[in-house]
C-alpha cells in the first residue's frame, strides 16, 4: 500500500462512541496507517460526533469548525466527520459546513477505511485499539434500541435493537483479556434487552455466564439497564457471581407517573420502587446509580418536589442529572420547551446539592472499612483507585497516599478506608490480592 498520511481519531460522546472508535483505530492499524493522539499532529482527522442532546451537539459542531480551521490554515489535509451527528444531520452539516471533505454516519467503517485508502479486514472487526487505560474496558454488547422514549433521539440514529452473539463476544472479551483487561463494563442503549432479537427471549445472565468465564477477567460491570425490562435472574446473578460487581446503573429519568407517561417510559413509579427494593434485599451492599432529566415539558414544582422526596427516600449512591433538551422528530417535540432554562438549572443543582449530602453520609459509613481496588493512575501524593462502586469517568475515586511508589498501575489492592469527603474515599493499602467482590 502507499504510505499514508498520519490520522487522528477525535472521540466525542459516551463509551459506545469510544468502542466504535476502537475498532475504527483497529482497522486503521491494521492497514499500516499511521496514527497520532495529537490532532494538530496529523494529517487527517476524524471525529465521531456525538447528536444525543443539544449540548452534545454543539460541542460536535464546535469541534468540527475548529478541525476546518486548521484546514484552513494548511494545518490539515483532510477533515472527516462520522457518528450520530453526522447519521442524523448529515444533508445539514454538508449544506452549513461543506469544507468537511466526506460526512459518514455510524459505524461505517468500510467507507472510512476505503476513503483513507485501506481496506476493511472483516474477519478483524471485533478486535480494538483500547484507548482507555488497558485494565478496563467497555464491551458494548448490543446497538440501536426498541423502546419509545419521548425524549430520546438514539431509535432515530441507530435504529432497532440489534444484539451481538454470545459467542462474538466472548471472542472479544478474550481479546481484551489477553490485552491485559481486568474489568470488563457492559454497555448498551438497554442491556436487559439483550439477546431478545436473536435468540428469541433475553440472555443477559446466560452472557454474563460466559464473559465470567473468561480467565483475567476479575470484575464486570453492568450499565444502561432499563428498568421495565429488569429481570429476578438478573438480581440473583449479580449476588452469587463473584465476578460481578454489586453495582448496577438504572436510568430512571423521573419517577412521577405524570412525567414517567409522557415520556413512555413503559414503568410506573411504584413498579421502580418495587425493583429497587428487591435489588437492596437480595443485594445488600448494591451500589446504585441512576440518571434523571429534570425540566421536562409536563414536569411542575409538584412533579420536581416529589422527584426531590423520591431521591432522599432510596439515597442512591450515585445520580447524573440532564436538563431537558428538546429534539427533533421526538415524539416530545411538539411539547416544546416551556420550562425556562434557569428553572432547569436551578433543578439540576438542587438534585446534586441533595445528593451530595447523601454521597458524604453513605462514604461515611465505609470508614474502617476494607474494600478491593484497582489502582489506576498518579496524581500528585496519592494514587487513584477505584473499589466496586465507582465506574470510571462518571463516579468517585478511592486515594491511596504514595509512600514508596510500590503500587503497580492495573493491580488490585485491599485497602482499608480512613477518611472520605462528598465523593471520595481516602484508603490505605493492607494486602494485595483479595475477593473478587
């Protein structure tokens, strides 16, 4: 093949974006291209944009004009654009911003791979250039999904429920393995709906089974698990399957029935309660984590205040919070947008100023307390960890102080936690080795 030009490969939005840009790098790096992490390096960028919601896609669009800057400039030879922004936008984006060289939607990565010059290795794709640090990684488990929420674009960009094969998957995760993976974190639009469309009935906990399986692997974490689609084998496994972390992330979105309706959400709000009760009774240190939109279009004082009680009622361990951004062709769109935007802001932070509380009194509690954790980086005097339940990039962190310099980055550690702060645990470390959970 002719020598190629350096390519970077800019990632915007969640972790599935990131694994799709991992096979992406993969394919690069197996047609003999050369790479950089440094956009002003390269020759060719490429951003996998992200269009989930209004903020999302004003920092895609950003970062494509600053890409067509350094073009400009005779920085850059070529800017190419793929992703959700690009899926749903694209006519859009060619029309406002023709200097991009090629628009390509999700995971196409035969065009991309053909337009840099390469050719696609099919019998590679499931293998990944990991760009996260090498002890974890996410392994998305599914595509596209069924459900109808009102306010959610992803149907409209990625399509229906689509369900990779146990066995694809377990190839896979051998793979990372064999990279030097240790924690492994399911990712999905809804990972309880896993396996329905292919096998004809969900396999999450037959899934789980197999990954666990897997030698090198010692944590799994499950995240995006819808909450009408939760199952009790799904609860059981987690509690007897050592490998999996007692740790689950249910995106609730409100809990208002009112609110829940109007997003067709398919729950109610005592169906919720319900499940989260079983998950704290069959899984007694659970860590729970959730996500909520506040300002939606039907959301009153009266819904907001009950979503306020519903919070400090079930003192979740973690919660994300998004204002309510309206999108095109949602069936929320013609609800328009009648919250005003400080109203929306000023909810937001009254939920995280609530949980804040919550988070320091729940670290509190693990004081004398021994946890397992994988130590993941230096900052300053402290190495950082993370025990079971912190997630990467979303959650707390454990800080192991950095006597000797003895500890090993991508190790576990038991650690025995001496103080804490809203969000993170101080540990010093007791032994290596320990539990899986």
């Amino acid at each position: 093949m002719e020598k190629q030009n350096k390519v970077s490969v800019i990632t915007l939005g969640c972790s599935k974006n990131t694994v799709d840009s991992e096979r992406l790098m993969k394919q690069i790096q197996l047609n003999n291209i050369s790479m950089t992490k440094h956009p002003e390096e390269a020759d060719t960028v490429i951003i996998n944009t992200c269009g989930f919601i209004e903020a999302a896609k004003e920092e895609s669009i950003n970062t494509i004009l600053n890409a067509v800057a350094l073009k400009k400039e005779g920085r850059l030879k070529k800017v190419i654009v793929a992703g959700c922004l690009s899926e749903r936008y694209k006519e859009e984006l060619i029309k406002d911003i023709p200097e991009v060289d090629i628009y390509f939607g999700t995971e196409n990565y035969e065009g991309i791979i053909n337009e840099l010059g390469g050719t696609l290795k099919y019998n590679l794709l499931g293998e990944r250039l990991i760009s996260t640090p090498s002890h974890f990684a996410y392994l998305k488990i599914s595509e596209g999904c069924d459900h109808p929420c009102s306010f959610c674009a992803i149907p409209l960009i990625r399509g229906k429920h689509k369900s990779k094969p146990i066995d694809e998957l377990i190839k896979e995760t051998e793979f990372l393995a064999a990279n030097n993976t240790k924690e492994l974190i399911l990712i999905a639009q809804d990972t309880t709906d896993y396996g329905k469309d292919i096998y004809g009935k969900r396999k999450l906990v037959e899934l789980l089974q197999g990954l666990s399986k897997v030698a090198g692997i010692e944590w799994i974490r499950i995240m995006y698990a819808y909450p009408s689609r939760f199952q009790t084998d799904v609860i059981e496994e987690i509690a007897f399957n050592q490998k999996i972390c007692n740790y689950i992330d249910i995106p609730l979105q409100h809990i208002s029935d009112n609110v829940l309706y109007s997003m067709r959400r398919g729950v109610t709000g005592a169906q919720i309660k319900i499940l989260l009760q079983e998950l704290k009774q069959k899984i007694p240190d659970i860590t729970l984590r959730t996500t909520f939109i506040v300002g939606y279009p039907n959301e009153t004082e009266k819904e907001f205040s009950e979503l306020c009680d519903f919070i400090k009622e079930i003192q979740f361990d973690r919660i994300g919070t998004f204002t309510f951004s309206v999108e095109d062709n949602t069936a929320s769109y013609i609800l328009g947008d009648p919250v005003a935007r400080d109203v929306k802001e000023e909810r937001k932070e009254t939920l995280m100023e609530i949980q804040k509380e919550i988070s320091l009194e729940k670290n509190s509690l693990f004081v004398g307390k021994k946890l397992k954790v994988l130590v993941e980086d230096i900052e300053g005097d402290f190495y950082i960890g993370r025990s079971y339940r912190d997630a990467p990039e979303v959650d707390g962190e454990v800080l192991i102080p950095n006597k000797n310099g003895l500890l090993k980055i991508g190790d576990f550690y038991n650690v025995k936690v001496y103080d804490y702060n809203e969000y993170d645990l101080y540990a010093a470390v007791i032994e290596n080795n320990g539990s899986n959970k």
